[in-house]
C-alpha cells in the first residue's frame, strides 16, 4: 500500500506543530506576563488610593491645628511671656527673691527649693484631635523671714506673685519671735513667718515615659 505522506510531508508537518506549540508558549509567556502587570498595577492603584487618603487626613489634621492654634496662640504667648512654659531657672528665682528683699528692706529671707515633680495632663475624652503630651511641673519653695509687722509678708508675697511665673501660696504661720515678750513698741523682729508655696512649670516637650506624679 502506498503512503499518504511522503517524508517531506511529514518534515513539513513537524515544524507547522513545532511552530504552533512556540505560538501557544509565546501566548502564554504574553498572558502570565499581562496578569503579573495587572496584579502590580492593581496593587500601585490600591497604594496610590491609600498615600491619597493619607495626604487627606493629614491636611485635615493639618487644618484643625492650625485653627487650634489660631485660637490659642494668644494664650499661650502670654504664658510663654509669663515664663510659666519656660524651664525652672532657680538661680534667676533667687535673684528676684533678693530684689524683693532689697526693694522693701525687708529682713534676710531664708529660701529652700524641693525637688521639682511632674505629671503629664491629661485631655479631655471629647478632644478628637489631641495634640502632644504636656507636663505640668511642681516645685515646693519654703520661704521663711523674721518679720517687723504684718505689711512684711504682704510685700514679700505680692513681689512673688508679680514675678513672671505661676506661683500658688500653699499656706503662712505667723509666729512670736518671744512669746514672753510684752513690749512691741520697739522696732525689731518680733515675728517670724514661714511659708510654702507651689511654683508651678509647663513643659511642651517632655521626655518619654519619663513621668512622675505628685
């Protein structure tokens, strides 16, 4: 019986198969390829959307401190000229405890500065948008003068509370230099006063987890 294909014919046919079965793997090289691009694009669009709403928030954030701001700023540059959101400076307290002294001859005053405590404020559960944490700073100052009358104390605690700052008279005990004594017709200290106030600080830059509450 004669063959129906001739070598030839079957040479022909193999490359025509070969050439079909590149075409199939050229298709699916094009398609795996087009899905890996789809998958990246889907995935770029999805972190476009998200850098998107984030740039959102952020100006909304953005606008709402900036109208906190507008609306406290007055506040706070009159705190900040007060001297109640700048650092503790002792030395400059003393300097002005000397002034007071020496501006209304006033006996020697005996100064004792404690160790300063803080605390962080807590914001109000309402407040949407808090800002940063903020530290409220108390130091103890006990403050102790032989005393020529009453007037004495008075100008000793107006001058500090003058004085750029936030200053709290926690309490004064007047007390008789001599209890025996009968005669105050005579210029001396016949009384002694000691006091505690509260000297109170902001701070808008704390530290940390580094907080102590008093």
């Amino acid at each position: 019986m004669k063959d129906l294909f001739t070598k030839q014919d079957i040479l022909g046919l193999k490359w025509k198969i070969l050439l079909a079965v590149l075409c199939l793997m050229l298709a699916g090289g094009i398609y795996y390829y087009a899905d890996i691009m789809n998958t990246q694009m889907a995935r770029n669009l999805q972190i476009a959307r998200g850098n998107l709403q984030l740039a959102r928030t952020n100006i909304d954030q953005i606008e709402d401190e900036e109208a906190t701001i507008i609306e406290y700023i007055g506040r706070y540059q009159e705190l900040e000229t007060d001297g109640v959101v700048n650092p503790e400076d002792r030395l400059q307290l003393i300097e002005r405890i000397t002034e007071i002294r020496e501006d209304n001859d006033l006996f020697p005053i005996s100064v004792n500065i404690g160790e300063q405590l803080s605390m962080e404020l807590l914001y109000d559960q309402s407040e949407q948008d808090p800002g940063g944490p903020v530290n409220i700073n108390s130091t103890t100052l006990e403050l102790s003068l032989p005393l020529l009358h009453e007037n004495d104390l008075t100008r000793l605690l107006d001058g500090l509370l003058n004085t750029p700052g936030l200053y709290m008279p926690q309490e004064c005990i007047i007390s008789l230099s001599n209890p025996n004594a009968t005669n105050f017709i005579v210029l001396a200290q016949h009384q002694r006063a000691n006091c505690v106030v509260s000297w109170f600080t902001f701070n808008v830059n704390p530290p940390q987890n580094n907080n102590r509450n008093f």
